[in-house]
C-alpha cells in the first residue's frame, strides 16, 4: 500500500451518521444564530437610543428567592440561569463527540484537539502581551479563547456559503473543545469563595443524577427539580453556575440500549437545543451587548490595552493559532489535506473562528465585573465579531463556486433512497479517497 493510501484525508468525507448527526445540531445552531444576531443588533440599538434609561432599569431589576440566596438581576439570571442551558447543550454534545464523534479515538481527535488548544494559548498570549506594554489588567486573559459555532454559522448563512460537510464539522469539533475549556476556566479562574456544604450538595446531586442514569430511570418529574436543585446549590456554592448544565450533560447517556430509538442525552438535546439556541442564548445577548458605541467609546477600544487585547486575540490569535495548530498538526502526523480543498479554506475556516460572542461576553463579564472596562471589554468583543466575520466572509466568498459543487456532489441522492450517492459509491468521492470509510 502506497503512503498515499495509508494516510487518512483531512476534511474528507464524513462517515454517513456524523454527517447525519452534524447536520441535525448544525440546523438548529444556525437559525439560533439568526435570532442571536437580531437580539444583539436590538441590545445595540436599544441601549444607543432615547429609551437606553428603560434598558438599564429592566437589565439591573432584581427578582428572586432571597432566602435562597437567588435574588439576582434580571441580567444575571440569564448569564447564570439560561446560560447553564446553552452549557448543557454543550457538555451533551462534548459527551456525543468522546463517544461516538469525532474526539472517539486519537487518531481522529488529536487535529481538531492541537488546533482548537492553539486557538484558545496564542489568543490569551496576545491579549497578555498587549496588555503588558500597555500597562493594562491581565484579568481578561481568557475573553478572547472561544468560538462563538452559532454566531459564525449565522454569518455563513446570511453569505449563503455551501461549506462542504467536513468543514462544517471541523467547525462544530472546534467550538465544542473551545466550549470545554471555557468551561474548565470558568470554574477553576472564576470561582468566588467556596461554600462547602452547598458544593458537597451539588456534588450529592450531581452522583444521585448519575445513578438515577445507570438504572434507567425515566421521566422529567425526577431531572427537571433535580437539575434546578444542583444549579441552585452549585451558585450559592460559589462555582459558576454554569458549570452545572456541563456536569450534567457529561452524565447523560449517550449510548443506545435495545430497543430505544434515541439515547437519552440525544433525547434531552432534541428538547432542550432548540431552547438554548432561540430563547437563553438570544436573551442572555440581549441583556449583554447592550453598550454604548459612541466616538470615545470606540476609540477607547482601540486605545486601551484590555480591549484592544481582545480585539488582536479574537481576530489574529484566532486565525493565527487555529491555523498554524492545524497544519503543524497535518505536518507531523499521518493526515493529508483532501485534495478538493486547500489550506486557504482552512485559512477562513481560522478567521471565522474569530468570533467569539456568548462565551466572551460571559467571560469579560466575570473578568471585569464593573466599571468602564467592562462596557469597553464588551464593545471590543462585539467589533473584534463583526470584523472576524467580514475578512471570513472575503475569503469563504472567493471559494464558494468550489464549496457549492462539493456540497452538490455530497447531498446528490439521484435514486431518492434517502442516501446520498457518494455513500454508495466504492470509494467515495469528492476527495474522499480510498481510505476515508475507515476513518
């Protein structure tokens, strides 16, 4: 067998269910990042006009159970409360791609895995530089890490791009590792005074949640009071409580057992995604992009070295660590590039990257917590995002009349049996080469 064939494709053809499985998470992404992308635009507008008084009044308003430690603003009910749904949609597809995905097995794990940990070290090594010679707080180190997947999936269909399945993927497998250590930042970095008996309880929760799995055990009258009671005991704990939603979709089963149609974190998923993505995400961006964009707060974007750091870390960290990561990870190991594609669409696939929305914003919010710097730290987020994806846009663009034959060539059912005819075909096509069934 020549090296050629002994080496598997990058970016090749998706086996049928990842692709299947991909397309499904990625239909509901994309229209959330619609409805995220008109939430913002509505913070932006509404936070610049005449009734910005009205904005703030209902953003700061408070409500909740005191005696339960929960009175919180309205604002912070959506950064600790719906977020943690958005974050359990995250640690169930985290568990879905370690299990049956493409993070399965090393092989296939270690490209998308040294890419998106080179995206995540070069953005905070540049944001502490710039920091550094300015004289800045290294505090919002980690704001310019993560990728927002709806947010650049809302870009790509406003450009009506026919991305190839493969790189659409490569995408999602991104931002899901992205997603993980934004996750474990958030709770080793932003971890508040511990309160050890409400943590021991959360932990308590978080075991009987496990066991209430492994017996197989059914019915939303047992996980919807548990999961707000671990979310509950997990704030007033001290840990964000987002990292609630993660544990919990960690725990869900992702396996099949006979006779069952849907495993039951694909189950929760099918539910809860559509939730995450038109209803928590939308509101949280509601209530967190809303910041003045006047002449001197732009200029202070571009002047003081904490947004300024975010901007450089979001647009060329990004690009620069999601790209040399992913050839430098090609280069030393078995993996070549498919032959149908070229490193410039890896190249835009980095830039787009460069948008980091929901995550950032929460994370500028707990880096800086008050003051100017955090209303900067927002307004660098939101333009670093718009200028991520207009360079994605002039690069995907260019490659679009490649993209759409490939997505053509990948969805052609011309026997209408439900499955596309290069899944039928001896080897594939499209690049896929000889090997890529086995991968």
């Amino acid at each position: 067998m020549s090296d050629v064939r002994s080496r598997s494709y990058f970016l090749g053809l998706l086996p049928l269910p990842e692709r299947q499985a991909v397309a499904r998470a990625l239909r509901t992404e994309t229209v959330g990042g619609l409805v995220l992308l008109a939430a913002a635009v509505v913070a932006l507008v509404w936070a610049n006009s005449p009734w910005s008084g009205v904005y703030e009044e209902i953003r700061d308003f408070h409500f909740g159970i005191p005696a339960l430690g929960l009175d919180l603003s309205v604002g912070h009910w959506t950064a600790d409360g719906l977020l943690a749904v958005f974050f359990l949609v995250a640690g169930i597809e985290l568990k879905r791609e370690l299990v049956v995905g493409e993070l399965r097995t090393p092989a296939t794990a270690a490209l998308p895995v040294i890419a998106a940990v080179c995206g995540m070290a070069v953005p905070a090594a540049l944001y502490a530089a710039t920091a550094s010679a300015g004289g800045g707080s290294l505090e919002g180190w980690a704001v310019p890490m993560a990728t927002d997947i709806a947010f650049a999936l809302a870009v790509l269909a406003v450009l009506s791009t026919h991305l190839p399945a493969a790189l659409r993927a490569f995408l999602l497998t991104l931002a899901v590792v992205d997603d993980l250590g934004a996750i474990l930042i958030i709770a080793v970095f932003f971890t508040s005074d511990l309160n050890l008996w409400a943590m021991a309880g959360a932990v308590a929760g978080l075991v009987f949640f496990h066991l209430l799995q492994r017996a197989r055990v059914r019915g939303w009258w047992w996980y919807v009071p548990l999961a707000v009671t671990i979310w509950a005991l997990m704030y007033n704990g001290g840990v964000h409580a987002t990292v609630a939603g993660v544990a919990m979709g960690l725990i869900l089963r992702t396996t099949r057992d006979a006779g069952e149609k849907e495993s039951p974190a694909a189950r929760v998923a099918h539910l809860v995604h559509p939730v995450s993505a038109g209803v928590a995400v939308p509101l949280f961006a509601l209530f967190a992009a809303g910041v003045s964009i006047t002449g001197a707060a732009l200029g202070e974007v571009f002047s003081s070295p904490e947004p300024l750091g975010v901007v450089i870390g979001l647009v060329a960290g990004k690009t620069l660590g999601i790209f040399a990561g992913t050839y430098l990870a090609a280069r030393f190991t078995r993996a070549r590039l498919n032959p149908d594609l070229a490193w410039a669409d890896v190249l835009g696939l980095s830039v787009l990257a460069g948008i980091g929305f929901t995550v950032a914003l929460l994370i500028g919010e707990l880096a800086f917590p008050d003051g100017q710097t955090a209303e900067h730290v927002k307004a660098a987020v939101l333009i670093a995002s718009v200028l991520a994806a207009l360079l994605a846009a002039a690069l995907l663009r260019r490659r679009n009349t490649i993209y759409r034959r490939l997505y053509e060539a990948e969805n052609l059912d011309a026997d209408a049996d439900g499955i596309p005819d290069i899944y039928q075909q001896p080897h594939g096509a499209v690049g896929t080469g000889p090997d890529r069934q086995d991968t």
